[in-house]
C-alpha cells in the first residue's frame, strides 16, 4: 500500500510529524514502513511553459524548434524531439541550470545548428514510472490544462511536493488497503482524531430503481449489491489532484470515471466498477455462479473460459464482469458512455481468490478481496463515489440505490480481563490504559471490575479472540516499553543428545582429517536420483517441480558431492576433500511418510598429500578412505565390528570398491567412482564413501574402562606367506587372529609383494604378530607353540606357505 | 733429568696446540704417555738419583703427566665441539621454505552459525531437536494455525509431494510434534535447526532450500518481557554488546501478538547506511506469543500455559555476520568460498 503523506492529511492531523517520524512511528507500532519516497527529489528548475510558435527543425525530421514562454523575461528557443509537441501547449519545461532525476543538469545546447535553452519534459523525464504514466501522454511530453498559470513550478502543479510511504501489510492487516484504514491507524497511534469524508449527494427526482433491477443468485459469495445510477455523465481526464493521488497510489490514470472508482478504492478499500448502462444490454444485473464452459470477453481483450467455480455478474443473460475480479468488455465505459451503473458489492475472500488465481489476473480489487474487505463500507463508498461522479463528470445522480441486502456481519465483540493482558505481555497496566489504547483505534470499550469488553469494528475483521485485543494494547502500549525478563519457572538442563554429539565428533573428525564440509540441495534430477543409492527405492517425485533438474529427493548424497568436485575442478581446483551429512529420502508404502536417513559421505579428488618443493605429489587412493573411516570408527568405538567387503557397484570401480559392514550389516560402501563416471566428469581419480550415519552413531558402544598399563615385554614374530593372489589380507588375518589364540594381541600386514620374482598368480603378504601376556613375560616356548598354530592354519585354511 | 722432563712437557704441550684433529692429538697422547713414551724412558734413569731425589723426581713426571694429559683433554674437547659445529654447519637448511602443509578441512558456515546458536541456546537450558524434512501437511500448517484454505498459505508456496506430504516449508513442524510429545505438558524449551524448502527461484537473496533455526518455549507463566529478554541475550551474544535489539508488531499465523526483531546496524550504529536501507535497523527474525489455537491442537491447555517461539534464517545471520552478497554461495561449495571460514573466530 502506498500512502501519499498529503492525501493522508484529509483525515489526521499531521502536524508536527514529518514524513519520516510518521513512517518510524507506524513502523514500530503495527506496519513496516518499507520506503519512503519523496516524487519530486532531485528536481528543480522546471516550471509550466506555453508553446508559442512550433516549427519543424530545418535539419532534423525528428526534431521540433519551438518558442517558448517560460513566464519570465524574453521567449526562450527549445529543440524538443517530442512527437505531441504543438503550439499552444502548456508543457512542463526544464530550464537552463534545472536538475532532472538522476543528476541530470540542463545546459544550453546546439542541437543540429540549432540553440536550446532547456527541454521540455515527459513526465517519465519527471520522475514518474512509466506504467503510471496516462496512456495519452506515455510516448511524448506531457500537456497542462490550459488555465496553467505559466511560469510556475511544474512539479507543485502537478501535485509532486508530496512524499509516499510504501506499507508492507501483512496478511491480518487489510484494513489498511485503504486510506481510511491508515488514517485510523495513524490516529490511534498519534493519539489524535480521524475525519471521515462528508459525503452529501445531490439526486435528481428518478430513481434508480426504475433503471436497475438487482438479483443475486450466490448469496454466499455476494452478501451485499449496491447499484447507483449516474446519468449525463461526460467522460474527460480527472482533475490534476486526483491524478496524482492516484499516481501517488500506484494506480495510473484513464479518464474520470474510472479515476474515481480507483480512488474509492484507494480512499475507502472497496472495490467499484463501473458498467456503461446503456451497453448492459439489458436493465437487470444477476450475480451467480458461471455455468462450466462459460466464456466472457474481459476489458484486456482476454476471452475467458469460466468454470462453476467463478463469481460473475450477469446482465441476466450473459457475463459482464468476472465478480471482484475485472469488468467485462461488453460492457466497459467508453468515452462516448452518458450513463454509468456504479457497483459496489462485497464479495467474499474465498471465491475471488479462487478466479484470481484461475485466471492468472490479480488486481488491486481482487487482491482486497481475497485479503478482506468491510462488508460495511460498500454503501458510504457508493455514496461518495456517485457524489465525485456529479462533481467531476457532471452526473445526475438518480435518487436511492438499488441493494441486494444478505449481510448478516455484525461488530465483533470481545472480552479480555486485564490479567490476562498482563500476564501475557509482561506489563503492570491498569484495565482503564487498557481500555484508553483500544479506544484510540475507535473501538468502543466497556469495563467491569478487570473485565473489558470490546465491540470491534467489521474493519478489523482480524480481531476475533482476546489475544487479538492484546496485540493491540501491547503494540500501541509500545513495544519499547516492555522490560526485559528471562522465563522463571522449572529450569531445564540444555544439552545436545547422544546422536547430536556424536555427529559433531564426527564433523569434527573429518575436518581435522582435510575434508571440507559441503552442503548440498536434497532435490536433484530423476537420473541423478538413481546414481550411487545404497538402497534401490522408487524415486520421490514433486507435484509440482520448478525444474527437472530439482524435481526427485534425492537417494544418496554423492552425485551432488560429485557435481561440488566437477565444479571446482573446472575452476583449476581438482584436488579436494569434502563431506557431507544430510537426509536421503526412500519410499515407503503408500500413505506414509517417506523414510529419511541421515547419510554421512565424503568425495575425495586428485592429489592427497602434496609436499610441492620436496618433490611430493600423493595421489588419493582407496587405502586414504579407508584409513579415514578406520580411524573414524576406532573413534567411535566400533572399528573392531566393522568389516570391509569387496562389492561391484554400478558406477563404482569394479575391482577397487568395498562394502562396509557393521557387525555383519551392510552400512555403506567406500571406493574409487568408475573411471567413466570420472571421464564424464572430468575429473581425476576420485573416491568416494557414503555411509549410514544413524547406523554408526547408534550403535551401543561398551563404556569406557581403564586397563592397567603393560609391566610385560611383548614379543613380535614376523611372516611372509606365499598365497595366491585372490586370497585376502583380510582373510589370513582372520585366519591368523582365531588360530593366535588368547597370547596373539596384534596383527598387521607390514609388507606385500606381487613382483617378477614371485611364482604367477601368487603373492606374498608379510604380517606382524605381537604377543603379550598381561601375567607374566613370555618364554620362547609359549611363543612357538602358539605360533606353529599359526602356520599351521595358514597353511591348512589358506594354502599359504611360508617364504623363505 | 728435570730439564728433560720440562724439555718433555713443553714439547707435548707445543704438539697439542697444532694437533689438528682428534686422530693426531690420540697419537700424541699415545707417544707421550704410554709405556714406551719419553717419560717412561726419563723414569728408568730414576735408579740413578738418591734417595731424596727419587719422589722429587716422581712428583715432578707426575706434574708432567698431569700437564700434558689435561692439555690434552682440552684439546679434545675443543676439536670435539669443532666437529660438531662442523657438521651442524653442514646440516643447515633455509628455515624460510614452507613447511609441510597440513591437510586441513572446515565446517560450512552455516553449520558455523547454527552451531553458535545451538551453543548459546543450550547454555539457557533449551535442547536440540529435529524432525523430518518430508512432512506432513498437518504438522507443516494445520497444527500451526494454518487451516487449509488459508490466505497466509499464499506467503510459503510449497513444493508438495501428495496433498498429504510435503518439504516442510519452515522448521515449525518440529515444534508441533514435540509439543506433541509432551502431551500438555510443560515446560518445554527447544530449538530446532534444519533444512527447508520453498517454491522459490534460486537468485542473489532466495533459494528454494534454506536453513532455519526455530526456538520454542512453553510453561506456565511465559511473558511477551521473556520472549524480549531471550532475544536480547541473543543478538547481544551473536551480534556484539553493543547491539540493540527492538520488536516491530508483524503477523504470524501460529503467534499472538507477533512481532520482528530488529537490531541495531553495525555499519552505521543506527544512523542510517545503504546496509539497513537507511532505517539504522536490521530484521533479523520473527517471534511471537505461541497462539492458542497452537497450544490446544498441541494438547496444552491455553488457559494455564503460554509461550513464545522465535525463527530466524542462518544464512541471512551469515550473511549479515560475514558480509556474503549472495545466498547461492552457500549451495555452491566454491572452495575458494569454504576456505574463507576456516579461521577461528
């Protein structure tokens, strides 16, 4: 909503408050003030001048030289390239040394051979925005009435000595779509008294009546008609003043019928329209519902298809308006139009907003509607309405006003105590500076003992329950005002649970091991939803996608970290570490909600370690991964549970990719992408692990218990073991830890060969076994006997031999 | 035999000073002082000395011995550390070449600044608590005062998946299911931080995901001065002591009154710059009294308990915070971005 500071003025005493105190005051007690906006900043210099002699410029088609007479002194010569320009106008001129918007300083100028002394104005190069701009005026300069005094300032003529302050309602606050809506708000916050318009309508001696007969079929969607009849109407601009306030509204101006209906609108927050009587096509108006498949002409030329769905004004016959939305153009005023049927209706939010949205037509009607409107006002509204008609187009308005009457709205009203009003705020108030705050916004107000009860005006249909009132005490009260508490009561202890902690730690971890955290979107594109998921589920769609590209939840995290990696790549960054963690969505049976998991995963790109001056340069492979999660999980407590498993994976490196196991279940996987997916990419080596989070954050971990420090030597046997080459470490370390038994503490591969000198197909994989007994120090006999239980299952379970 | 011993002494010493190495001064030590050396050879001819001579003369090669052995231990100690310094000298490196780089990773900013307020909130006794980001319509906006068909469901276009479900369009849900949880009671003191989404395009100041941090608390006497007081601590602990805060009366469907906070701006301490669009006041999030249709659908009795809640936009809070001109660089992960904040604060 957009408030001219002047217009406002017709209603509150404003004095004393200027533009930008006014603006802070609003602000602070109810609406934001998003701007406030002075229209003639940064112009000066520009007065009315007169067009006495125009001729074509002798070397510039274009081009017009006119003598002008600015009001003072000696006619001045200006080149104007305006199409409209004509001798015997009024026009707005910028003289030599005036300042236009944007700094822009007139000087005298040739123009072709020719002097100019200045330029004459659009009204754009003024400072007004084009869609505002009267249609007649939008492509050349801008023409005065004819009895413009010349030589005064063009800017006060057109009523731009005016500032505008822009309101950011909110959707409670549709009382103040209107000028009388911010007149009460601002006389409730200024402590000062609201002035209603005084309308007084001459009517001619036949009534309406006899013209118009009105039947409303939807009586839920049009509790209230109010149809007036204006005849002798002449159709010419509006006056200047009330150009620019509706200028000032953001409405631009047609001609004087429909400026006054805009200016109802603005002024009162109630929607009019006004038909061309003797082009209705018939003396009766019937409001209902369209029949499906119904089609009407609305004045922007849009042939509209109507369903049961919309509201529509009928001449009994056919559409001639889609209700509260746009008029129709059978019936539209026209500059010839004599006669006017003015409607001023209250159509209810719902079906309004239903054909609004339907139609893709959202205008400054509607948008009242849909937001709410005073059932109330409809009928002050058409008086004063028909009352500018008589004024400023010449109407005879006939007498009374033809009603179709089903309003049942009556004043809310209200009742709180003045306990609840303090216990909720805050504040120690008395119930009379309760009842005195109300009052200030015209709600009359009843006490008994600490009980208020409020009857609530219908235009502020956003009052319905006692924390309503309160809101309003407490903002006008001043929000400033309150003290500031800490809740007292139970005290709570603040903590993060177990999961949270953990996660943390996890977070943590990574970022100490040079992973950066990235956070991607969880929407993706229906074949990225299929890469990479640890469980194959239908895919979630959106209804209603803005792009395929974000149109399915995604399964799994990689592709997006995949799509970070290809993005830094191809800004000369392709060696990176980043993680993740974040929900992955799956399908569930119909009707549930999908299950979501938390997935923590990590893509690891080109070189790992890199010592540049020493010569080093370490490519990122599987073991770096690996070591990531082993260490992650030796964190965590779990590492002796986990087991990691060869898996082929689609788009994962056949041969170079493991799944990882948690005390037997699969929790996720780690290895190198597919070398195609990397081609397609662009990318280096890169590998990637995702992993459930929730599945490695639950899992019980056995408390923390000190063992006693070793007072025993351990003893270490080295052995190299011949095998085949698909025979695993993991496998004869398995073999080895059960064959150990209680003395085999620790067992690591320290070396492997698969070099010329081994036999084809065979290897040799060499392991450290420590021995150590907590009782006592191992004899070389506890050693041997053990250890040949070692060889000899190496050699039985694994066919291993020992290399020699 | 005296003179002999002296000529000894002098000699060895003179042949100590020039040894050049440790090799050479071993020799040195070895024809001086042992059994065949010079001074041996002088004490053979002691038989020939009388008797009051004799321990004379032995005290006197004693002296000597002593004179040339601890010359000699000088001098071995000198061309010891002359060694070492020799070979440190060669060791030497250019300490100004870098230094091994050290992998290093960092938190997301985001995650930076939920964690902070997580922190500052868990310090006031709140806990932390998620929920789903598919949600149900009921949660999303029924339990939040937002029945079906309400104008206020224009302001979160939402990207639905049935008409049931949908990507919650605010972490409000989370409060619903776990005032839920408490089954009419008090208190309850949460903060919850999570993703949502909205049918925005993606440009400089909207993304169709986003973060949010919402705060709740209900109990049996919660003022509108508690919700002022709570959100004070914050924007002076997040934002700097010196900051101001002030509530503007604004519109929420699930509070009563409702309010936005503002504070005060850094850049120009409240006079007016191009950050705070010349207001002096920066909105930093949206608060209010719990409604009390919001209680009752949650099962609480709105006669005996009240409360407030908060929600605020962490990268909006990261984007005042560091200066970052564009809400797109959070989803983008540039690592040239990243890198930015991996400084302690």
């Amino acid at each position: 909503m957009y408030v001219s500071y002047k217009w406002l003025q017709d209603y509150v005493d404003l004095t004393g408050v200027s533009p930008d105190e006014l603006a802070e005051k609003i602000t602070k007690s109810g609406i934001e003030v998003e701007g406030v906006e002075t229209l003639n900043e940064g112009i000066s210099g520009v007065v009315v001048g007169y067009v006495l002699e125009r001729e074509k410029h002798p070397d510039a088609d274009k081009l017009n030289k006119c003598q002008v007479d600015i009001g003072a002194g000696e006619p001045v010569q200006i080149i104007c390239g305006a199409p409209n320009v004509d001798k015997g106008q009024k026009v707005a001129v910028a003289t030599v040394g005036a300042v236009l918007p944007g700094n822009f300083k007139i000087k005298k100028a040739k123009l072709r051979g020719e002097v100019s002394n200045g330029m004459i104005c659009s009204l754009q190069e003024l400072g007004f925005e084009s869609k505002l701009v009267a249609k007649e005026y939008s492509e050349g300069i801008y023409v005065f009435p004819e009895d413009t005094e010349i030589g005064t300032n063009a800017l006060d003529q057109l009523f731009r000595d005016d500032q505008v302050l822009e309101l950011g309602l909110t959707p409670n606050r549709a009382d103040c779509q209107s000028m009388l809506g911010v007149a009460y708000e601002v006389g409730a916050i200024l402590g000062r008294e609201v002035k209603l318009p005084q309308t007084e309508v001459k009517t001619g001696t036949e009534k309406a009546a006899d013209y118009i007969k009105v039947t409303v079929d939807a009586k839920e969607d049009n509790p209230l008609y109010v149809a007036k009849v204006i005849k002798n109407v002449t159709i010419k601009p509006s006056p200047l003043w009330m150009q620019a306030r509706l200028t000032a509204a953001g409405i631009r101006p047609h001609n004087n019928v429909v400026d006054i209906t805009n200016y109802i609108l603005i002024e009162y927050g109630q929607p009019l329209h006004a038909f061309d009587y003797d082009r209705l096509g018939s003396k009766e108006i019937v409001v209902r519902r369209a029949a499906d498949g119904e089609e009407m002409l609305t004045l922007d030329n849009a042939k509209r298809k109507l369903t049961a769905d919309h509201l529509v004004i009928t001449n009994g016959q056919v559409p001639v308006a889609l209700a509260g939305v746009m008029g129709g153009a059978n019936s539209e005023v026209q500059a010839n139009t004599t006669t006017v049927l003015l409607e001023s209706a209250y159509f209810t939010g719902g079906t309004i907003r239903k054909s609004s949205k339907d139609h893709g037509l959202r205008s400054e009607a509607s948008s009242r509607y849909e937001k709410g409107v005073d059932p109330h006002r409809a009928r002050p509204a058409a008086e004063r309405a028909a009352q500018l008609l008589a004024e400023y187009a010449g109407g005879e308005v006939l007498e009374g006003s033809v009603e179709a009457d089903h309003l049942s709205v009556e004043p809310a009203v209200v009742s709180v105590d003045i306990n609840k009003i303090n216990r909720l705020l805050g504040t120690e108030l008395s119930v009379q500076q309760a009842a005195d705050i109300l009052n200030r916004l015209q709600f009359s107000t009843s006490v008994d003992g600490g009980e208020l009860t409020v009857t609530v005006p219908t235009r502020r249909g956003d009052i319905t329950i006692e924390e309503d009132l309160i809101e309003e005490v407490g903002r006008l009260y001043g929000y400033d005002n309150l003290a500031t508490t800490l809740p007292i009561g139970s005290s709570t202890p603040g903590h993060l649970s177990d999961y949270q902690k953990k996660r943390r730690m996890v977070r943590g971890f990574l970022e100490g091991a040079g992973l950066y955290q990235a956070v991607t979107y969880s929407l993706t594109s229906e074949e990225k939803s299929l890469q990479f998921a640890m469980e194959a589920r239908t895919p979630i769609k959106l209804a209603m996608p803005m792009s395929e590209e974000r149109s399915i939840l995604r399964l799994s995290i990689i592709p997006h970290l995949l799509e970070v990696l290809k993005y830094n790549a191809a800004r000369q960054n392709d060696s990176l570490a980043i993680y993740e963690t974040g929900s992955v969505f799956l399908s569930t049976d119909e009707g549930d909600l999908p299950e979501e998991k938390e997935h923590l995963s990590a893509a690891v790109t080109g070189l790992w370690e890199t010592h540049p001056w020493q010569g080093e340069k370490k490519p990122v492979d599987f073991f770096v991964l690996k070591g990531i999660l082993e260490g992650l999980f030796s964190k965590l407590g779990i590492l002796d549970s986990i087991e990691f498993r060869k898996l082929e994976k689609e788009g994962m490196h056949p041969g170079r990719t493991a799944e990882v196991l948690l005390a037997g279940i699969s929790i996720g996987f780690v290895g190198q992408i597919h070398p195609k997916v990397e081609k397609e990419l662009d990318l280096k080596e890169t590998y990637v692990f995702e992993l459930s989070l929730k599945a490695i954050l639950a899992e019980e971990v056995a408390p923390l218990k000190y063992e006693a420090i070793p007072r025993y030597p351990s003893i270490t046997r080295d052995i190299a073991l011949v095998v085949d080459k698909t025979t695993t470490a993991g496998e004869l370390s398995t073999i080895i830890k059960d064959a150990g038994g209680k003395l085999l503490k620790d067992v690591n591969v320290f070396d492997l060969y698969e070099g010329d000198r081994m036999e084809p197909g065979k290897k040799s994989i060499a392991f450290s076994l420590k021995y150590f007994d907590p009782e006592r120090t191992l004899t070389d006999e506890d050693i041997v006997k053990a250890h040949d239980k070692v060889l000899d299952a190496v050699k039985e379970k694994a066919g291993a031999v020992l290399r020699g | 035999m005296q003179e002999r011993l002296k000529e000894l002494q002098t000699e060895a010493l003179e042949k100590i000073a020039q040894a050049a190495d440790l090799k050479e001064l071993n020799d040195i030590r070895v024809s001086y002082l042992g059994k065949k050396g010079p001074i041996t050879e002088v004490l053979k001819g002691m038989g020939k000395l009388t008797a009051e001579e004799r321990p004379k003369m032995g005290a006197l090669a004693n002296e000597v011995r002593d004179a040339i052995s601890s010359g000699i231990e000088e001098k071995h100690k000198q061309l010891e550390a002359a060694a070492v310094e020799a070979k440190l000298a060669g060791e030497t490196i250019d300490v100004t070449l870098p230094g091994r780089p050290m992998k290093t990773g960092h938190r997301h900013p985001l995650t930076n600044v939920i964690e902070e307020i997580e922190d500052l909130f868990i310090g006031m006794g709140y806990t932390v608590e998620e929920g789903p980001e598919v949600e149900k319509d009921y949660y999303n906006f029924e339990a939040l005062n937002l029945p079906k068909g309400h104008p206020a469901r224009d302001m979160q276009d939402s990207f639905y998946i049935t008409e049931e479900f949908l990507l919650r369009t605010h972490t409000s849900p989370v409060q619903a299911r776990t005032m839920e949880k408490h089954k009419g009671k008090g208190p309850v003191k949460i903060i919850c931080p999570g993703k949502v989404y909205r049918r925005d395009n993606d440009d400089a100041t909207h993304s169709h995901q986003f973060m949010q941090i919402e705060g709740l608390v209900i109990d049996e006497n919660i003022r509108m001065t508690d919700l002022k007081g709570t959100l004070q601590v914050f924007a002076k602990k997040m934002f700097g002591e010196d900051r101001e805060i002030r509530l503007r009366p604004s519109f929420f469907p699930f509070t009563e009154p409702s309010v936005e906070m503002d504070i005060s701006c850094k850049i120009c301490s409240g006079k007016g710059c191009s950050v705070c669009k010349k207001t002096g006041w920066i909105e930093i999030l949206g608060a209010g009294m719990v409604h009390p249709n919001v209680l009752e659908m949650a099962g609480f009795d709105s006669k005996k308990y009240t409360g407030f809640a908060f929600g605020m936009g962490p990268e909006r809070i990261a984007m005042l915070k560091y200066g970052v001109d564009d809400i797109r660089h959070f989803y983008t992960n540039d690592v040239r971005f990243l890198q930015q904040f991996s400084i302690h604060e």
